[in-house]
C-alpha cells in the first residue's frame, strides 16, 4: 500500500536528510579545497599544495572549517531536493497522462531532479555562503581583505545581517539555480541511467542492485554534474566570498572578469579535489538516501 502523499514527502525529506548528513561527513575535507582554489586561484600550485597548506597553516580543524553550516547545507538542500523530487515526478506523471504508480523513464526522472533543484536552491544558497565564506577565511584575513577574528559561523552570520541585512544571505542566488537546474538534470539523469544498466546487467530491479552498484551510479552522477557546471560554481563561490569586501558584479560580469584577467583555466581551479571528492561524498549520498528510504517505505507494505 501506498503511504499517504504527506507521509511520502516526509519520508522523502527525511532520507534525503540522511543522504546529505553522509556526503558531508565523507567529503568535507576536498571540499574545503575546492572552495579554496576558487576562490583564490594564484596562492596554490594545486590540490596537494592546497591541502598540505591547509593542514600547516591550520592543522586538522581548517580542513573541517565550516563543517556545521556544511552540514545545515546539504541536510537542507537534499532534505528539499528529494521531497522536491517527490513532487515533480508526480508533476511529469500528470503531465505525460501516466498513473500515479507508472514508473517514469531515465530522462522524465532528469527533468524532475532538474525542476526539483530549483526548490532547493532557496534554502542552500543562504547556508553555502556561509560555508564557503569560513572555507576561505584564513586567505582572506592573510590578505588583509578583512580583519580577524570572523572565523566563527555566529560571526559570519552577524556580518552579513550587518552589511547587507536578511538578502544579504542571497548573495550568488542567480548562479546557485543556474548551476543547479543543468547540474541535476545531468545528476539525476546519469545516477537512474547508470542504475538502469547495473539493473539490464544483474537481471533485477533497479532498488535490488546492492550497495557497491548504488555508490558507483551515485558518484558517476556526481561526476557528470561537476564536470558540466564547475566554471558556475566557481563564479559562485568568488562572488559568495568576495562579497564580504563590498558588492560584487552579478554572474556574467563576475565570469567575464575572471576570463578576462585570470583566464578561462581560472574557473576550473579545484576540479582535481572536486573530483576525487565526488564518487566518495555522492555514493554516500545516494546509499544513504536509497537505503533510509527504503526502510522506511517498508513500513508501509501491506
């Protein structure tokens, strides 16, 4: 028996809760380099440069900084985004003259995920500001752009009421949706396309293909989405921190500046980490969404 639609959505946001509290505790680290190299781009040679740096300027804790709002981040966005995703594929359903139960194909499930991130974008945007602004605090007060002593969540959180009040936290909102709404029609689309061929392969069901098979399809997923929008989170995370010192340009002057006067390589700094991060935090992500949703869905068999 099907559960009732709101007991679905709580289901839904509750495994999607689960899902991000895993990818962050699984990546945290090669995060905090990504954002990083973004954001300053000359002060590392590269990924290792970068980590080893961290880790000597800061020790352990500045590979974690930010961590809590990292966490509130992806608990709130994937919390969202899969409740989000409940929805839009009853959405698609109607929309294609399917009944409630039909299942949706790989690319209905991508426009759905890809419709699903646009929800989830309003509450990320607010919570990855912050993540990303306490990433790139040391080289921020090493440069003398701000003074010291800004390096706690409370203190970010006070600045920016302070500077730009409650829409301040909006900050980068335009480029978080459009990374997100190509981003996850690649996501979504490429984890249920690769779960379809474990599925044709092991000559089972697409929820029977086993743990190691949900990791890879999850971090594929993951793959695909970094390497078709890093350049966007990039100019996201520049405009998100770099915002702290003044205004920043909105995204296609922010982008065309950096072209400009860094170079097109510029946008692609820390997709090493990004990607070596991506198959660990997205598996986990998945693993942990797949199988608490799964139990819980359980409960509601007849």
């Amino acid at each position: 028996m099907a559960p009732h639609p709101v007991v679905q959505a709580i289901i839904d946001l509750s495994a999607g809760a689960i899902g991000g509290t895993a990818c962050v505790l699984s990546g945290q680290p090669l995060d905090t380099a990504k954002v990083k190299m973004q954001t300053f781009p000359s002060l590392y040679r590269g990924f290792v440069h970068c980590f080893s740096s961290t880790y000597k300027q800061v020790g352990l804790r500045g590979l974690y900084q930010g961590t809590s709002p990292a966490l509130m981040a992806n608990i709130a966005e994937n919390s969202v985004l899969f409740m989000s995703y409940g929805f839009c594929q009853e959405v698609v359903r109607t929309m294609a003259g399917l009944g409630t139960e039909a299942p949706l194909s790989d690319m209905q499930k991508a426009c759905a995920g890809s419709v699903a991130s646009i929800f989830s974008s309003l509450v990320l945007c607010p919570t990855e500001l912050v993540k990303c602004r306490l990433q790139a605090m040391y080289e921020m007060e090493a440069s003398g752009k701000i003074a010291k002593g800004q390096n706690t969540v409370w203190s970010v959180v006070k600045s920016v009421m302070k500077q730009n009040g409650p829409t301040g936290f909006f900050t980068g909102l335009t480029t978080t949706i459009a990374r997100e709404v190509p981003g996850y029609f690649c996501f979504f689309g490429a984890y249920e396309l690769c779960r379809t061929t474990f599925a044709d392969n092991m000559k089972c069901s697409k929820d029977d293909i086993g743990v190691a098979p949900i990791v890879f399809s999850g971090g594929f997923g993951g793959a695909c989405l970094w390497l078709v929008v890093y350049p966007f989170d990039c100019v996201k995370s520049r405009i998100q921190v770099m915002s702290m010192v003044g205004r920043q340009e909105g995204f296609f002057k922010t982008m065309m500046a950096i072209m400009r006067t860094e170079g097109v390589r510029a946008l692609y700094s820390g997709l090493t980490p990004t990607m070596i991060r991506t198959f660990p935090a997205n598996g986990a992500l998945f693993l942990g969404y797949e199988a608490s949703r799964k139990f819980m869905m359980k409960q509601f068999d007849s």
